[in-house]
C-alpha cells in the first residue's frame, strides 16, 4: 500500500443527497448503459457474422441489413446512458477516477474521436448497407473495431483508478499521459469477459428481431431465432472459460470475496453462476422446440438478471480494491431537499421517456420484406 496522501484530498463540497442515493444511480445507469453497450457491440457482431458467413444466402444478407440498421440508434442510446453513469463514479469516486484519467490521458481523450469515427462508419452501413454488402461489411468492421477499443480503454481506466499504488511508477515511467494499463493481470480476461457477454447479447437481440416478425414472416424469424440463439448458446458457454480466467486473476485475497468471504459477493456469483447454466439449458430447450417465446422472453429476463448481479459485483470488487483508501462515511453530506425530489421526479421521467421513445421508434417491431 502506498501513503494515502498519494491519493488527492476528498472534495471538501458536500454530497448534495445520502451516498447511498449516488452508489444506487451508479449502479442503476451503469446497468443500463451495459444493456445498450452490449446490445450495440453484440449486434454490430453479429451482423458482421451474418455478413462474412452468407455464401449468397438471402437470409444472412438480411439478418445483415436488419441488424446494421439499428446499430446507430444503440450507439447513441450506450452513449446517452453513458453520460449519466460517468456523473455519479466522478461524484464518488473522482479522487481516483481523475487520476486515473490523466495518467491514461491521451487514449482516453482519444474516446472521442474513435467514437465519431465509429458512428459515421455505422451509419454509412446503416444507410448503404443494402445496396453496398461489399463496401458495407468492411465499414462495419472498422466501426466494430473502434468500439471495441473504446471499451478496452474503458477498462485500462477502471482498472488503474483502484490500484493507486500503481500510479506513482506509471506517471514517473511515462508522465505525458501516454499511457494505458496493460501490466495490469486482470485486464485482458476482464475486458473479454464484457466482449463475450456482448456476443451474447448480440444473439438476443436476434431473438427479439425474431419475435416480432413471428407472426408475418414466419421462415425469416425461424433463421433469426436459430442463428441468435445459438450464438447465445456458444457465446454463454465460453463466458465459463473467460469468467473463470478473469477470476483466477484477480488477487487471492480479492478472488476470496466471492467464494465465502464476503456473503452478498458470494450470493450474487453464484446465483449469476446458476442463471448462466439456466438460461444456457433454457435457449437451447427454446431452440429445439422451436419455442421463440421462451427464449425472448425467458432468456432475456434471466440474462439481465445475470448482468445485474455483475454489475453489483464488480462494485463490491470496486470498493475492496479501494478499501485502503475509500471510506465512504467520511464524505460530507448537506442534503439538498429543495432540488433532490425535483432531481428524482425528472430523473424517472426521463427513463419514462426513454421507454416512449422505443416504442415510437419500434426498435422490435416488425418490418415487411421490402421494407428492408
Ligand atoms: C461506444 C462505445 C462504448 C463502449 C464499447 C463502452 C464499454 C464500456 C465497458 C466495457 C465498460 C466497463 C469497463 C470495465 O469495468 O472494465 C464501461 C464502463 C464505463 N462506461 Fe462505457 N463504453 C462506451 C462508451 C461510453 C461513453 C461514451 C460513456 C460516457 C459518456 C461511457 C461511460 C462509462 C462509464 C462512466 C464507465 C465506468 C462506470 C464505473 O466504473 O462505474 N461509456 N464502458
């Protein structure tokens, strides 16, 4: 451990509500920019797979055009759900979160311009998609590739922010912020793990493409649902692998949280360990008895479950990386009633509107043949 006062001061302004109210929106809107980052990533690959793997096939050169389409929407929907997690981890975590990001600074600066990239190629696909597969399938390549660096330097930023004891060596071997994380074990398996999760969920997005043509177009669907669900399948079987390395990497002391040192860490691992071996089990029954809505609507239930209790317990993994250092009873709090219920009733309309807004837009709903 390194001295503490290596680690800036605490923000003397207090917290304008309860800690408790920060950690929940963190954990809330990190949830849900996951659901939108995965849905993005995992459908910007598997309409890459459906491209690369048609050999002329009408429905793979569909699934393609139908998917590519939607992928800008996701984007803009990962980045706006993006911004709210990033105000509350700079609210309690800044003194970390900052540091962190000035070490990595040029990458992480680099976000921006490797998103605007990323969005132009998704949406020269989006719209040329169907006339130009040739051009199109390399631009979403490139697109897919931006992104994913993004999220790896996501990564190097979150996993540097919890070893302050690493950050004197890293500014002192290189102090002009070009830097990243990569001496850091648990970086590669843990990014993969999010990558893998995103095929997966790539594979539902499938399934729920497939659900609302069931009705009208019923032989497309059917290519949808099998093509979607076994990606899901496959993708969910080597998270075993993936997820065990990331666990084997982290610290004995760390690793120990979630196998009985720590009860809520060791509930959620397993009950997201039983919901993995469930929701496998689950999609391939769906899969064989042809059964669409037990896999959009089972699978998917039991998948967000899944990705819940990560999230929970990669902010218990958070706070005992921190706990040297982080205490949170030491922040003070001067509640501002007069704006926090103002705060709230908008915050909820909000996510209300988010919800009008999918439905209007019909992010599920059916299309016809030609409308592709
Ligand atoms: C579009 C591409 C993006 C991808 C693929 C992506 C992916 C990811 C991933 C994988 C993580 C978790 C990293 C880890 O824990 O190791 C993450 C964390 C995070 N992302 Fe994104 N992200 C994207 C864009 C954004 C944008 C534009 C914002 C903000 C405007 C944002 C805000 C955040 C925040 C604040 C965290 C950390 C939250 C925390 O530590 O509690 N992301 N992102």
């Amino acid at each position: 451990m390194i001295n503490p006062s290596m680690v800036p001061t605490l923000d003397p302004n207090p917290l304008p509500a309860p800690y408790w109210v920060f950690k929940l929106l963190l954990l809330v809107t990190f949830f849900l920019h996951m659901l939108a980052m995965n849905f993005m990533m995992g459908g910007a690959f598997m309409a890459i797979a459906a491209r690369f793997s048609s050999n002329g096939s009408e429905y793979r050169n569909r699934i393609f055009v139908d998917v590519a389409k939607k992928i800008p929407t996701l984007l803009a929907a990962t980045i706006t759900l993006g911004i709210a997690p990033l105000l509350f981890v700079q609210v309690i975590y800044g003194q970390y979160f900052y540091t962190s990001s000035i070490l990595i600074a040029w990458p992480w600066f680099f976000v921006i311009i490797l998103l605007i990239a990323a969005y132009y190629g998704f949406y020269f696909v989006a719209y040329k998609g169907k006339r130009r597969p040739g051009a199109a399938g390399f631009v979403l390549l490139a697109s897919l590739a931006l992104v994913l660096f993004i999220g790896f330097i996501y990564s190097n930023n979150v996993t540097l922010m919890q070893v302050p004891s690493h950050w004197a060596a890293k500014y002192f071997a290189n102090p002009s912020g070009w830097n990243l994380n990569l001496s850091e074990p648990t970086l590669i398996p843990r990014y993969l793990h999010f990558v893998t999760a995103a095929i997966a969920v790539g594979g539902i997005l499938l399934v729920l493409l497939a659900l609302a043509r069931w009705k009208h177009d019923r032989d497309y669907a059917r290519h949808l649902f099998q093509f979607g669900g076994k990606a899901f399948m496959y993708a969910t079987m080597a998270q075993f692998l993936v997820g065990m390395w990331f666990l084997v990497s982290l610290p004995r002391d760390l690793r120990m949280l979630f196998m009985g040192d720590n009860t809520p860490a060791t509930v959620l691992f397993s009950a997201g360990l039983l919901g993995t071996v469930a929701a496998i089990f689950l999609m391939s029954d769906a899969l064989r008895k042809d059964n669409i809505r037990v896999a959009a609507y089972g699978v998917t239930a039991l998948t967000a479950f899944i990705i819940l209790t990560m999230v929970i317990m990669r902010d218990i993994l958070r706070d005992a990386y921190l706990e040297p250092y982080f205490h949170p009873h030491q922040f003070p709090v001067q509640t501002q009633w007069a704006v926090f219920p103002l705060f709230l009733v908008l915050f909820l309309g909000g996510v209300a509107l988010w919800l009008i807004m999918l439905k209007r837009y019909g992010l599920f709903t059916s299309t016809k043949p030609t409308d592709i």
